[in-house]
C-alpha cells in the first residue's frame, strides 16, 4: 500500500553487507536473544503477575511473609498459548540456584546466552537499519541490554546539554559529589548560572 508519506519520503537503503546465508544466521540467533530477553520480562511477570493483585515486588512477598517459589511460578507458564519458551526450565534452574536473584540477565545461564549472541542481534539490527527496515521492539532491547550492562553511562551529556542551554551546572565524577561547576560553552554570556538541583 503506497501511503502519502511512503510518497514524499525517498527511501535510501544500502546493499547487503553480509552475504544471504550468514544475515539469516545473525537473524536466528537475535531472535534467539529475543527469548532470552523476554524471560528477563517474564521474570518480571513472574514477580509482579499484577498491580490489581497487590504484588509490586519481592518486597511486597517479604513484607507479607510470602515464600514464593519463583522457579515453580515460571513453570506454571510452560503450558500457555503464549509463552513456551524453551528457557523456561532454564528460569526454574536459575531460582533454584539462587533463589535471591534479583534478574535473570545477572544468572550464569543468561548472561552466558547474551554473550555469545549479542553480536549477531548487533549484526542484524544493523542491517535492518541499513536496508531501511524498522526494527523497534529489537532496538530497543538492545539498548535496554546495553543500559543495563553498562557501569557507566553518559548522564554527563544530558548534565552538559543541560548546563548550556539553561546554565544548571553540572558534577564531575573526579569531584566529590554535591560539587556543581558552570562551563561558558560558547564563550559569549559570561560566567552565570543557575542554581542546581539538589538530588
């Protein structure tokens, strides 16, 4: 169906960077990792069925003296129309290993699976953005995957756009917190600032 944006947007998309076969491959495995991302969700699932049920979290179970068997929780799924992950033993063994896991992305299994896929989602994402296709749901796992990995992300841009475009300063991690400094950023309005945010 031609759509009157599909009209006035050119579509720009580059050639195969990989040979058919070995794209199909990358492809398999991200939708491998899809998985795996999704009984990190499922583990959510699993600790918070619903707000209605009045079980926000592990703290909700400890506050109430429950003993939830999280792996025999995540079973209970293998028979449903909608989620029959293979990992779903998996999810059982790693509750059973640890029963204070507090995600599964952090159990050996799991992380052990992201690692050696990781790349092919990567690959595949990156042709699907060359080729023009739109790929949300897999972008944004990964950058959910790269956020959560990270022991440092790049607040300190955001404190940066912050501070010139309203003059609200920002800390440095070389600094002790609660330190604010101001960068006159394009050498014109001087030294002012504003106060900062107490956090």
């Amino acid at each position: 169906m031609n759509t009157p944006t599909e009209r006035l947007h050119q579509r720009h998309t580059l050639p195969l960077l990989l040979p058919r076969p070995i794209l199909v491959s990358h492809i398999f495995k991200m939708l491998q990792i899809s998985v795996v991302l999704m009984t990190g969700d499922l583990q959510q699932l699993v600790v918070c069925p619903t707000q209605r049920a009045d079980v926000a979290s592990r703290a909700a179970a400890k506050e109430r003296g429950w003993n939830l068997n999280l792996g025999g929780i995540a079973l209970m799924w293998s028979g449903g129309c909608i989620i029959r992950s293979v990992f779903l033993g998996n999810i059982k063994n790693a509750f059973e290993n640890d029963p204070a896991l507090e995600n599964l992305l952090t159990d050996n299994f799991f992380s052990g699976a992201l690692n050696l896929y990781q790349m092919s989602w990567r690959k595949a994402l990156t042709h699907s953005i060359a080729l023009g296709i739109p790929t949300p749901a897999f972008s944004t796992a990964l950058a959910f995957y790269d956020g959560y990995r990270a022991a440092r992300l790049p607040a300190n841009l955001l404190q940066a756009q912050r501070d010139f475009f309203g003059a609200h300063m920002y800390e440095r991690i070389d600094r002790p917190r609660g330190e604010f400094f101001h960068t006159n950023w394009t050498g014109h309005g001087g030294t002012v600032a504003s106060s900062a945010y107490n956090v």
